[in-house]
C-alpha cells in the first residue's frame, strides 16, 4: 500500500526519540550545550560575576536556540528554494549601507530600521556559500569552467561591498565561506593557485590605496607588537602574558586578574579565550580545542552523509566557516595573526554572530535528520 509522505513522517517520528521528531542530532546538539555552558561560566567570570552580563547572554542564548530549532524543521530542499531570495535581498542591503548605512566607529556597517539595528553582512556569512551551492545542485561535480567562474564573481562582489564599509576581517571570513564551498565542488588547483598568485600581486596595491590606517596598524602590531608596548601593541601583550601566566592548571575559576583588573581589552567577546586560559590553562585549552574539533567533526561527518550537491556543499561550508572563526580568534588573541575583532564561537557574550552560528548548526541538523527521514 502506498504511503504518502505526512503519514510516513508520522510513522517515522512515533519510532524515534524525541531529539530525531525535533530534527535535532543529538552529538552535535551535545557539544554545542557543552561549548555554551563553558561560554557563559567564562563571561560570568570575565565580566567580574556580573550578573545582569550573564542574564543578558543566557537570554541571548535562549533566543538563538529557538532558532535554531525552527531552522532545522526546514527540509533541505525548501532551503535550496529560498536561497537565491534571500541572497538577492542580502545583497540589496549590503548596497543600502553604503547608501543609507548608520555610521558608527568611522564605518558604515549597519542599516537603522527605526525599531534595530541590523548588520546584513550577518545574511551573507550564511547566504554566500549556500547560494554558490545552489549554483552547483544539479551539476555533477566538479561543475563547468563556467560555472566556477560566476561562483567566484559572487564572492568577489559580496566581499568587495563589504570591505568597503569598510570591514576587511568580516569580508575575508565572509569570502572564505564561498570559497569552502567552490573547493569542496572540486575547484582545481590550478585555480587555487592563480588565485594565491594574482591575491600575492595585487598586496601592494591593496596595502597603498584600500587600506585604513588603523588596518595597516593592526599589521604592524602584529608583526612587532613590542615596538608599541603602551599603545598599540598593549592588548596584544597582555593578551599573551594572560595566556602564559595559566600555565598546565590554571588559576581556578574567577581567577583571571588580566580580566578582572582590565588588562584586558572585550574580555568577554574578543579576548574570552585569554581569560579562559588563564583560569584553566593548557588542560582547559586542550579540553576546549577537543571540544571544537569533536563539533567541527560531527558537522563533516553529517556533511559526508548529504544525499545530493546542494546539503553536502553548503554542510561542508558551514563546519569549515566554524573552524575559520576558531582558528582565527585563538590565532589572533595568542599573538598569530593580526587583531581583527572576531568573537569566539559559542564562548563570547551573545550577539549577532551567535544567531548566525546557531541558525547555521539548524541547517546542518535539518540535513542531517531530514536525510535519515527520507531514506526512511
């Protein structure tokens, strides 16, 4: 007897727990409840135990949460539909910031609703790669030369209007998410390459007239940030110094003096991994990076298992995005890469990067379990 899809969605979910009839993969949503209750305990203690701070990231945390539970009940292929909807608006207002965009710190990054302000580059670290994807979902991969090129037309438009805001760190991340997926759909080396080389050639250019002062400075800082030690250089230093002075054990929970005397700058965003080592040391460090690469793992892992082009793709952009903003965070906070404002995934006091996250782990979980319903 034929069964038609509701009633074997039904029957599927009367047999299966209730994290399955939520959409939800129960490992990635363990380590993400881990990573956030880590978060909290650490902002708790960088903001002095203050807790209207904690009160207003667990309300955060609730907020982003939901939606991302109301994004995993997507299938996958009402997603594929939207995505060029949602890209093309995403773009529309990444042109009306640098139209009618709200200034604030000398940049234009943020469109005044009247009742919100909202940052649409937030839109395209989602958008980008999954409208790339859907460029690619009905070809066999790698897809045409032809293809490949309008894929990196996107992401050369989506990170030039961005980095003219300006906000070089958010275009570069923003642009490797789109990348990740052009990768992924088998991008040839020789493309990669040329890309390095003409990306080598055009430095100069970039550095003597697209450059900020203060971007410039962030360079130099990070290649000597002792030739400014009370300026410039200070955050970098006692970044660093917070880091070492943890040794294997820690100084227990609470016990960051770098955060709680104000050495350090955005301790409870930015430079959260600082106090986390500081209080935990290399035991809690390597217990958070396990943590992340357990998380990074799964979301490949639920990549790897996608039935058709456009999950797989955009499932294996948003894990490696996730690896990005890690690497990058810790690489800046320890002194190895150049200060670019980026919060800790899931550690860092809430904000608009944790609603892009969490919706982003929806999605991975919406391929994942919609996935095993129909093979079902």
């Amino acid at each position: 007897m034929k069964i038609d899809l509701p009633a074997r969605e039904k029957v599927y979910r009367k047999n299966s727990g209730i994290l399955v009839s939520l959409h939800l993969d129960g490992w990635l949503l363990f380590g993400i409840f881990l990573l956030i209750i880590t978060g909290s305990l650490i902002v708790f203690s960088a903001s002095g135990a203050d807790q209207e701070v904690l009160s207003r990231h667990l309300v955060r945390v609730g907020f982003a949460f939901v939606l991302m539970l109301f994004f995993a009940q997507i299938p996958p292929n009402i997603l594929k539909i939207y995505t060029p909807w949602v890209f093309g608006i995403g773009t529309i207002m990444l042109i009306s910031v640098l139209l009618f965009g709200d200034i604030g710190k000398g940049a234009k990054r943020w469109l005044d609703l009247g009742f919100f302000r909202f940052q649409p580059s937030e839109v395209m670290k989602l958008a980008l790669p999954m409208m790339i994807a859907w460029l690619f979902a009905h070809d066999s991969l790698p897809p045409p030369n032809k293809k490949m090129l309008i894929g990196l037309s996107l992401v050369g438009l989506i990170a030039g209007l961005i980095i003219v805001q300006p906000d070089l760190g958010t275009s570069i991340l923003i642009a490797m998410s789109g990348l990740f997926v052009l990768f992924f759909a088998g991008l040839s080396w020789r493309w990669i390459l040329s890309a390095i080389g003409l990306v080598a050639a055009s430095l100069p250019i970039v550095w003597n007239f697209y450059m900020y002062d203060y971007q410039k400075q962030r360079i130099l800082t990070f290649l000597d940030p002792e030739s400014d030690p009370l300026g410039t250089g200070y955050h970098i230093i006692q970044s660093k110094i917070a880091i070492g002075s943890g040794g294997l054990e820690g100084k227990g929970f609470m016990g960051s003096t770098q955060a709680h005397l104000e050495f350090l700058p955005e301790s409870t965003t930015d430079f959260i991994f600082s106090v986390l080592a500081e209080e935990f040391g290399l035991i809690g460090v390597t217990s958070l990076l396990l943590l992340y690469l357990f998380v990074i793992g799964r979301g490949l892992y639920i990549a790897s298992q996608a039935q058709e082009n456009f999950a797989r793709l955009t499932a294996a952009s948003l894990v490696m995005t996730l690896f990005v903003y890690v690497f990058v965070n810790i690489g800046m906070v320890s002194g190895l890469l150049p200060v670019v404002g980026l919060p800790l995934p899931l550690l860092s006091y809430g904000g608009s990067s944790l609603v892009t996250l969490m919706v982003s782990f929806g999605i991975l979980m919406s391929i994942h379990t919609h996935k095993k319903l129909l093979t079902s």
